[in-house]
C-alpha cells in the first residue's frame, strides 16, 4: 500500500494579455499627439520695462508637444515688415501684428507653433522677436538680449532690412558683435584659459542657418566688372573683408567677420516694393491681385528656402529639442539672462538633460507599471509567464525611457529606472507567490474537510481505518493536483499540508489493530519517504524555476544592454555629424579666404580647423562601454526568501 499517489501537476494557467500591451501603446501614442496647431501667434516672451519673463501660457502649450520643432526667428530693427513674412510663412494672411505706424508694434518675442509644411512629424515654430532700435524703448542692452535669444533659440535667424545691404545696413547688425560677450559655449570651470580664447570660433557648430532678407529692394543685382549677381552674390560681396589692421579696417570688418565665423551657412533673398505706397499701411489686408508678383514670386521662393533648409533645433551634441524641452529652453535661456548670467549652451545642455530624464525616468516606470497591472489582475501566474510578460513591459519601458533621455552620463537614470522596475518585479514576484500560497491552501482546506469531518467522527479509529485514511488522502491529492493555475507555491504548500498531516496519519496507523506492529513499521516508513520525497520534488521544482529565472534576467540584461548601445550610437552619429557640418564650413571659409588673398585670416583659421579634427577623431571612437551591471540580487534574493 502506498500512502501517497502522486502525480505531476501538468495544468498550465494560460495568461490573457489580449490586446492591453498594443492598446497601451495605443494610448501613450495618443498622449503624445501633438498638440493642435495654434490658430493664432501668442507671446512667449514679454519685455516689461526692459525686463524679460516668460508667458506660463505659451509653456503649458508647448509642454504638451513631443514632435521635433524646427524654430524660425526673425530679427532686425522695427517697422521693416518682419511680422509680414512670419505670417507668410505660417500660410496665413494675418496673425502676427504688423501695425501700420511708426511705433514699433510687436513687443518681447511671440510664438505661433503650426505644422510643417514639409515634414507632419515635424512642427514649425516660427519666432517673431521685438523690433530692434526703438526709439521709445531706448535700452540697446535690452534689443541685444531680444537678438541673442533669437539665436539660441532658432534653427534659421531672418535678418530684416530696408533698402540695401551697403556698410550702414552692416553696421546696424552691430548686435552680431557682442554675441561672443553674451554667449558662451563651456562652463568656466570646464573651460582652459587658451580655449577661452577661441571660444566664438566654435560657435558655428550650434549657431542657426542666417537668411537676410532685404526689403523694398529697387536697385539692379549688378556689381561693377561683374555685371548681373544672384542675391547670394550680391550679399557675400556685402561681407568681403577689407585688407589691412588699420582701426577702420578693423572696425569694418568685425561685424563681417562675425557672421562668416558663427553662422553656419548664409543666404539672402531681396525684396521689391509689395504694392504702391498708399497700399503699404493695409498690406495685410490687400488680396493677391493688388500685390506686386515680383513681390509674391520672391515671398514664395523665401518660404520654400526656410521649409527646405531649416533643420530640426538641436542642443550642444545633436540633441533634438521637441515642443517640450524648447519651453524648457526658452525659461532656462530668460531666467539666466534676467539673473544677469551669461547663457552657456553646455549648462543649458546639462540642465534640459536632468529635466528631460528624470521625466524619461518617471515616464519608462509608468509604462512598466500600468502594463504589469494586467498580470497582476491573474495572481497566481507560473513564474515563466510572470518573467516573460515582465521582460516585455521592462523592454518598453526602456524604449520610452530611450525616447525622451539624452545625454545620460553613467547612465545615471537608467540604472535608477532599472532599479525601480527590477524592485517592482520583486515585489510583483511576492506578491505572486503569496497569491499561490493562500490559493492552493484554500484548495487544500476545501479539499479536506469532508475528510475532516471523518477524523473528528472517528471513522477512521477502527480496524482497516488507516487504509481508508490513505485512500481519502490520494484522491485529495489527485483533485489537488489537477486544480489549475496554482502558481509557484503548489508543491511548497503540498508538502507543508502533508507534514502537518503526518502526525494525524501516524496516530490512525497506531491505532489500526487491523495492521500488526510490522506492518505499521513498513507503513511508518513509507509515510516518511513519501513525505521526504514531496520535499525533493518541491525543492526541485523551486531550483528549477531560480534557474530558469537567472538565465532570463541575464537574456534580458543583453537585451538592455543592446538598447544602450543603440542609444550611444545614435547620439555619437549626432555629435559626429554637429562636428563635420561645422568642419565642413570651416574648411569652405578657409578657401574663400586664401582665394581672395586673406592669407593671414586663412592662417588664423587653420587653428580652428585642427581643433575640430581633434575633437572629430576624439567622438569617432566607441563612447559605449559595458560597466553596467545586471541588477539581479534583488529580484533573486525574494524569491529565495519566500
């Protein structure tokens, strides 16, 4: 007689994911729609009293977009139409304030996001900043901050002017000339006194594309031996440097050489009357037909340039901004200014990056969390499907994480968001287990208690009791063994039921007076084995599940360590790229020079050019290492405890 049947428990709990991880991603896709257009510009910086701050509005706008922007500012001195070309641009007739008086109409900087015409992952943010020169404002320390946030802010700078671009028009750019006072690149600390130097010259890797558009433009494009130019031509020939150290040479050329060195790439675009001068004051309201179509044909051309040349803004390393992070950078760049700091792209790089990962962070745990919800809800579940559904919840967790970090040195957050899913996994393995626990000893007790009943009436206290006992208890065991959706703890449980129950066994044997004292001896035995063979079965089973637990964290660790990988290779392709466009522009600058006889200018550049080499072959090497360890004592400590 055998006191135990046993058999393996083959049932399998069948997890019912049905569609929540897709509807999920469904979700957060739309939680990441971009916000809807704006139907009309609003303010996003406002200048009181020579004192900038920025509008809570247009950043509660904007922190609801997560697409790329591309980011447009014009600047230039007050009433030369500079809103007129905005509204062009947006594919409207109105929006931005033109005016039609000598007071200058648009004040601080106004922001009017729409779709880019280009590109729909993209938005066009367009910028249109507060007239420089005001007589009525008279603060040039003012109209320089208004210029140096247009160019930190922008993808493309629009210069606006009247007339011709002759040494006045230059002149009045003065605004360029200061930009190496009102920017730096490096923090101090992190800057050598020799880099401090040439510090402007590295300005054109993060400055934005410049257009200059001329307005009321009447003259012919013809220069003198040359004949008929473009208007790119017309402008490189306003920028030639003069030769010579003379103090008036200097001075004429520094603004020059401004926009050669920081700039990345120029263009120009001249504009002829747009209608008869009793017309110009109403511009916004006149229809198509009674504006010039020499005036229509180069607006045209103006906006297709803009849509095809401006790129999405990015950060210092070739970090994309979306509608998010440029409202951060708009209230970091005005608070720095406000307090009477210098803006630094690096700080401002540093600070976006701590900003945007520790909402990665959130963001990424969210995901986990509201996806293991689901599995939560099956309790218990085997631990090869609590392993896999929680792999798959950890990948797009990481995902979502990748989505919105950057610049993540150490992978400080990752690791932290790697810890908090793998003690949430730890947690969800308890709790798991404690389900299995409580589930497989209700079965048990409910199982029993007819059984019960027979101890406590003493059907079993009589001659041939213990057989009847044995019988009762296999096909408790039989019902219990195929019971589904047990979880982990179902062997555990049975033998602990079996252990309790062996003292209560044991008293039945010794009173059977059917079974003499050998028999009881042999039964006695075999009561033992059973139950020490119950114990290796669920010590067996348990190791089993710690091993196949470890091989999966270890896949999943290569897993997460691929996903780095791919995001380390994505930001040094950015940096790489940042690096050769400015090189690119460098070497072209150079030509130019030695071309028209600048040998000195050329020499001095030539310093420029081998420090973006250096720093060329320096990101080119592999900036991904694996020092990341996989976080598994946690999760494998719990499950050893339990």
């Amino acid at each position: 007689m055998c006191p135990f049947n046993f058999k393996l428990d083959k049932s399998c709990c069948v997890l019912v994911t049905s569609n929540h991880t897709a509807d999920l991603k469904q979700r957060r896709e739309s939680e990441r729609t971009m916000c809807s257009p704006m139907t009309k510009p609003i303010c996003l910086v406002t200048n009181v009293n020579s004192s900038l701050c920025v509008n809570t509005s247009a950043l509660e706008y904007l922190s609801n977009n997560d697409t790329p922007v591309v980011v447009v500012s014009v600047v230039g001195l007050y009433r030369t139409g500079k809103s007129y070309l905005m509204n062009r641009l947006a594919g409207k007739q109105t929006g931005f304030a033109l005016g039609s008086t000598i007071e200058s109409k648009t004040k601080g900087i106004w922001m009017w996001c729409v779709p880019h015409p280009y590109n729909a992952k993209q938005t066009l943010v367009l910028l249109d900043t507060e007239g420089l020169g005001d007589i009525d404002k008279g603060d040039s320390k003012n109209d320089a901050w208004i210029f140096c946030l247009a160019v930190l802010l922008s993808s493309t700078l629009v210069y606006n002017s009247r007339g011709t671009i002759d040494n006045t028009a230059v002149e009045k750019l003065h605004y360029v000339t200061e930009l190496s006072e009102q920017i730096k690149i490096k923090s101090p600390p992190s800057r050598a006194a020799e880099e401090e130097e040439v510090e402007d010259s590295h300005f054109v890797q993060f400055f934005p594309n410049f257009i200059w558009t001329v307005r009321d433009f009447s003259l012919e494009l013809e220069l003198e031996k040359r004949g008929r130019v473009t208007e790119d031509e017309y402008l490189e020939f306003a920028l030639q440097l003069k030769k010579g150290l003379s103090m008036k040479n200097t001075n004429y050329n520094l603004p020059r050489q401004c926009i050669r060195n920081y700039f990345p790439t120029r263009k120009c675009f001249v504009f002829p009357f747009p209608a008869p001068e009793d017309k110009m004051v109403r511009l916004e309201t006149l229809d198509e037909g009674e504006i010039s179509p020499k005036f229509l044909n180069v607006t045209k051309q103006f906006c297709d340039h803009v849509f095809a040349a401006s790129k999405v803004k990015t950060l210092k390393g070739g970090y994309r901004v979306t509608g998010r992070i440029f409202g951060h950078l708009v209230q970091s760049y005005v608070e720095t200014i406000s307090s009477g700091k210098v803006p630094c792209l690096e700080n401002a790089v540093v600070v976006m990056a701590q900003i945007e990962n520790q909402t990665a962070l959130q963001e990424g745990l969210k995901v986990y969390q509201s996806g293991m919800e689901q599995v939560k809800s099956l309790f218990p579940v085997k631990v090869s499907e609590l392993s896999a559904e929680h792999q798959k919840m950890s990948n797009m967790a990481s995902t979502e994480f990748m989505k919105r970090s950057f610049k993540d040195e150490g992978q400080e957050y990752f690791k932290k968001l790697v810890e908090e899913v793998d003690k949430h996994y730890a947690e969800l393995i308890a709790q798991n287990m404690e389900a299995s626990d409580k589930k497989c000893q209700q079965i048990l007790s409910d199982l029993y208690e007819k059984m019960n009943e027979r101890v406590q009436r003493g059907e079993y206290a009589k001659p041939g009791g213990y057989s009847l006992y044995c019988t009762h208890r296999e096909d408790v065991i039989t019902q219990y063994n195929s019971q589904p959706n047990k979880g982990i703890q179902a062997d555990l449980v049975l033998e602990r039921f079996l252990s309790e129950k062996s003292v209560e066994a044991k008293l039945i044997l010794q009173t059977d007076e059917q079974l003499t004292e050998s028999e009881k001896k042999v039964q006695e035995e075999k009561e033992q084995a059973a139950l020490l063979e119950q114990q290796c079965k669920a010590e067996r089973n348990r190791n089993l599940e710690i091993t196949q637990l470890m091989q999966e964290e270890k896949e999943h660790h290569k897993q997460r360590m691929q996903q780095l990988e791919k995001k380390f290779e994505e930001e040094k392709l950015h940096q790489q790229q940042e690096l050769e466009r400015a090189l690119e522009r460098k070497l072209a600058e150079q030509k130019e020079l030695l071309k028209k006889g600048f040998n000195e200018n050329a020499k001095m550049l030539e310093m420029e050019i081998e420090q973006l080499k250096k720093e060329k072959n320096k990101e080119s090497g592999n900036i991904f290492k694996d020092f990341f360890m996989p976080i598994l004592g946690t999760v494998l400590s719990k499950v050893l405890k339990l």
